[in-house]
C-alpha cells in the first residue's frame, strides 16, 4: 500500500466532480477494491440510471452495453498517479457494487 502525505482530499476538481458522479447516468468515477489495502480506479459511463435498466428494451439481435468500466492509473483531468494520491483513503473512497462484477 502506498502511504500519501497530500493534505488535500481530492487531486483536482475534475476527479472530485466524477466521483460525486459515481453510480449515476453518464460519466463517473468508482473505486473498487481487489484486495483490503489494494484499489482499483475505474472510469464508468452508465446509459441509464441504475434500477432502469429492464426499461431499454429494442431488437433482439442487437447487443447494448449499459454500463461500461474503464480502468485508470492516473488521473485524465490532472494527471496523477491516483494510487500514490488515495493510498491511504482507500477504504473511504470504496463504494461496493458501483464496479462491473467480473467473474
């Protein structure tokens, strides 16, 4: 686990304003873990609010992603190394279920 000194809780405006965003329709941060003192920082973009989803409906043969993760090291509004940053928040910042569940 990586300790951070920051006193600042967030490592820019852009990070905090997604993580706020986390969950919902559009764009958000999520922060999962795979282990107690290991996270993961994820990029979410979500096509409907959570609980909706059985309300998209259209041809079958066509397949839509709802909710779609991407994993980050750094960053993408400031640049920063988010392990190093929140190495210490890890727990704080753990919202379960918000991450796409792989197998």
């Amino acid at each position: 686990m990586f300790k951070t000194k920051n006193t600042r809780p967030w490592c820019c405006a852009g990070f905090e304003g997604n993580y706020q965003r986390g969950g919902h329709r559009g764009a958000g941060i999520v922060v999962n873990r795979a282990l107690p003192d290991h996270a993961f920082f994820v990029l979410q973009f979500r096509a409907v609010e959570p609980g909706s989803e059985k309300e998209v409906s259209g041809p079958p043969h066509i397949s839509v992603s709802l909710v779609s993760d991407v994993g980050m090291q750094f960053c993408p509004w400031c640049g920063t190394n988010l392990t190093e940053f929140y190495g210490t928040r890890i727990n704080d910042l753990y919202r379960p279920g918000l991450a796409i569940e792989t197998a």
